[in-house]
C-alpha cells in the first residue's frame, strides 16, 4: 500500500483566495453585465419601433472593479426612463396626425416638419391644441398638442438584466476564478 501526505498551508491559501476573490467577482460582474447589456439591445426591436441605431447603441454596460465590485447596465438616453418605468409625461408633448404620423411609423420626422417649425411657414396655425395647416378650403390636422402625455413602461430592462444574471453569474464566476 503507498501511502500519501499532503501539508497545507492553510494562510498562504486564505491569502491567495482574499487577493484573487475581488478580482474574479469584479470581472465575473463585468461579463454578466455585458451579457446583460446584450440581451437588453437584442429585445430593443421587438418592443420599439428603432429608426436609428443610436437608441440600441444607448444602452451600456459600466464594467466592476476590484473596489467597488458594482456593474451597472443602463441606457445613456434620459427619454428611455420614461420607456422603463412609464408614468404621465408632463410638459410639451406632440403627437403626430395624418401625413406626419405615416412619416413617424417608419422613421425620423424630419426637423422641418417639427411643430415649431411648421407654424412658420403660411396657412399652418394652432386651434384646440392641434397644429392644423389650410390647404384651400380644406383643413388638415397634422400635430395634437398634449400638456401630459401617458407613457406605458415596456422597455423590461430590470426582468432581462434579472434574468440574464440569474442564469450567467455562477458561470462567469467561475471562469474568472479559473
């Protein structure tokens, strides 16, 4: 029979795991939170009509360190609150009607078709709290002017970040340690 002995040195060892652990939380954190990042990009276009891609380039990830041991993933674009948490928007709101709202369905309104903009070229006026513009005898309603507009939370980032760090965190731990 051979017989084994192994010796462990049990301070050297909390040592290396009290100096290596922060590192592997810290890009463990990291990894999650860009794949985070990515489910939260990749979901973007079933739930947002995305006229350009600065919307989907918005959303972020800020990486942990070995210090603070915090990743972070969010959107840099302040209107995307409104699309996360929903509420009543309150201040100068326009709602595109008639030819603009067919413009709006498939991308950007242009500048010059902005209701500020189209109230100084002639026959275009207000009246109850729409932009209308005369075209002969005819009138056309082409903004609704709101003070408070509705908006409904359906971004889900918090339920996709949930998720993803549910089922990629002790994968990620992992590897960092290895």
């Amino acid at each position: 029979m051979i017989r084994l002995t192994a010796t462990l040195d049990a301070k050297a060892l909390s040592a290396q795991v009290v100096r290596r652990l922060p590192q592997a939380l810290a890009r463990a954190l990291t990894k999650t939170a860009l794949d985070a990042r990515d489910a939260v990009r990749q979901e973007l276009p079933q739930r947002f009509t995305l006229r350009r891609p600065w919307v989907v380039q918005g959303i972020q990830a800020r990486p942990a360190d070995a210090k603070g041991l915090k990743a972070a993933v969010g959107s840099r674009d302040a209107f995307m609150v409104w699309q996360e948490v929903g509420g009543l928007r309150v201040g100068k709101n326009a709602i595109p009607l008639g030819p603009i709202a067919n413009i709006a369905r498939s991308q950007v309104v242009p500048k010059r078709l902005w209701p500020g903009r189209m109230l100084k070229e002639r026959g275009v006026f207000i009246r109850k709290g729409m932009v209308l513009k005369r075209q002969g005898r005819d009138v056309q309603p082409l903004w609704m002017l709101k003070r408070a507009q509705p908006v409904k939370a359906r971004m889900g980032m918090r339920e996709t970040v949930s998720r993803v760090v549910e089922r990629r965190f002790a994968e990620q731990l992992r590897r960092a340690w290895k």
